[in-house]
C-alpha cells in the first residue's frame, strides 16, 4: 500500500462504548476516504461491513479477538456513515457504490482472496461483491440481513425521512424517530439497552454521525431495491457461506431462510435470545456460530 493511498492516524482509539483501544487508519479508496479499525495485520484476512447508520464501532469489540484466532480483521465506516468521508448528494450514495468502496480497499489492503461478512445494509452490499466475484471469497457471512426489499418499511414513510434528514437535518430526524417504535425495536434490544449502560446513547451517536444524503438514497434503496435471491443462487463457485440471524429479528427471519436455501452448501444459524444485532445482544451465541464457521474454512 503507498503512503499516499493510506494515512495512519498513529493513534490507538479508546471508545467510551466499551474503553478498549483500537489501532484505526484512513484509507484513501478513489474519491473518498474510509477510517477503519483493524487488528491482527497478517493474518488470514476478514472485512466486516456494518449496516445501515452503523459504523465499524458495531465490530471493534471484536477485532482483538478474531486477531487471537490468526485473523486481519477489518472493521470499516462506509461512506456517510462515522469518521469517514460524507460527499453531498444523493448521487454519491448505493449499495454499488458501497460495494465498489469496499473492494478497492481490499486491494489497498493487498488481499488477494478473503473472507467477508456483512450485516443488515452491509450485508446487501456483501452481496453485490459476492455475486459478482465470488471466487475471491474464502467464505461468506450475511448477518441479520435480506435479499431484496425490506419488509416492514413502509416506501411513502421512507421517502419522508430521507427528505425529512435533508431538509432539517440528521438531528432533527433523530429526534422525530425517538418518538416513534423502530420496526426492528425487539424485547432482545430493550433488555440490551437497560442492561448496558451507554448503549443507547452509543446507537444514538452513529445515527447523527451519518449523512443525510446517505441516509436518503439508501432507505430509499433499501425498500424498493430489487431481488437478489436468484444470483445468490447462481454464485458459482458458490463460497462457503454462513446465514446468520436473530431469533427476533422478525424482518429478516424469512429471508434469512431463503438465502440458506437457495445458496449451495449455505448454512443457517439463528441465534437465540437475539435480535437485529445479535453481537450485542447475545454475544456469546453469535460469537460461537461465526468461529465454527471460521473455523472451518479452507485457506
């Protein structure tokens, strides 16, 4: 990698979300750059990409952990979303766009093939890299995701919102939105949210980091986007792939099945006790399905 196209902050970052230090960089990938947290340089390599007003905070517990386990484990902001670039527009926001960030920072990162997990939005775009190149995938993991519109939403409401957060502002849109029930709000998250302080705050925090260029073009993608079922299917050769969902996550319950279905050789875990993020919500469960997973892939 050139000393051009990645700048080291030189810092370990400690988050007040869980006061571990993690070593981040900004990667410059085309006309954005991305900060991402890392560990384990070296190792069998493995991209986790968060979802929809996530960030790579969603992972960065984690990462020591997996570099334990022999891995380069990389936890990225998308564009728009946390400390990475935010351009304006609509027009600079997809899911393929998304999708194009992550694999030229895979080849800034000098991977050559590599294991890629995506969750919720991270995970439609995982899935646009897999079907594309799947050979390139040691393995594949969709969490708590779907494979075409997601259910629950309703369009016309979406369209507001994403206007909503351009016209007032991310803010103003937090605001509107606490007053309301998320469609992914499960008894897993408020149990979560009493038990550990700070968490609502912590999701409070990336919601307002993201853009609201963002935040439009991609509810809107989200929700009337096509079906990926049928490439998921034709992937050839398909990698080992895990479907990974929360027993709550009501949303994705269905589609989750559906993906395990029609990928070959897919494997479907649900984790109990869990709902849209079961890495928070039951750590341990999830934390057990994805390194038997890992466990068992070839280099």
């Amino acid at each position: 990698m050139s000393d051009d196209a990645s700048r080291t902050k030189g810092m370990a970052r400690r988050y007040p979300w869980h006061d571990l230090a993690v070593d981040t960089r900004t990667v410059d990938v085309g006309e954005v750059s991305l900060e991402v947290a890392e560990a384990g340089r070296g190792g069998r390599p493995l991209l986790l990409l968060h979802g929809f007003t996530g960030a790579k905070e969603d992972f960065t517990e984690w990462l020591d952990r997996l570099a334990d386990l022999g891995w380069h484990a990389v936890a990225p902001d998308h564009r728009g979303h946390g400390a990475s670039s935010k351009p304006e527009g609509t027009d600079n926001y997809s899911l393929a766009i998304l999708a194009e960030d992550s694999k030229a920072l895979v080849g800034e990162l000098g991977w050559d093939r590599y294991v890629l997990l995506g969750h919720s939005m991270g995970g439609f775009v995982a899935q646009l890299i897999a079907t594309a190149d799947p050979a390139r995938l040691m393995g594949l993991i969709l969490m708590d995701t779907g494979h075409g519109p997601i259910q629950g939403v309703n369009a016309e409401e979406a369209m507001l919102a994403g206007q909503i957060a351009i016209d007032a502002g991310i803010d103003e849109l937090a605001r509107i939105l606490a007053e309301r029930e998320s469609p992914l709000e499960t008894a897993a998250n408020r149990r979560l949210v009493e038990e550990r302080p700070g968490y609502a705050e912590f999701g409070d925090r990336k919601f307002r980091a993201t853009s609201p260029y963002l935040y439009a073009a991609l509810l809107s993608e989200l929700v009337t986007g096509p079906d990926a079922l049928d490439r998921l299917g034709a992937m050839h050769p398909a990698p080992p792939t895990l479907v990974l969902v929360g027993d709550q996550d009501t949303p994705f319950l269905g589609s989750s099945r559906r993906m395990a279905e029609a990928i070959p050789g897919a494997t479907l875990a649900i984790v109990p006790d869990a709902g849209h993020s079961p890495q928070f919500e039951n750590p341990d469960g999830w934390w057990e399905a994805m390194t038997k997973f890992l466990a068992g892939l070839a280099d």
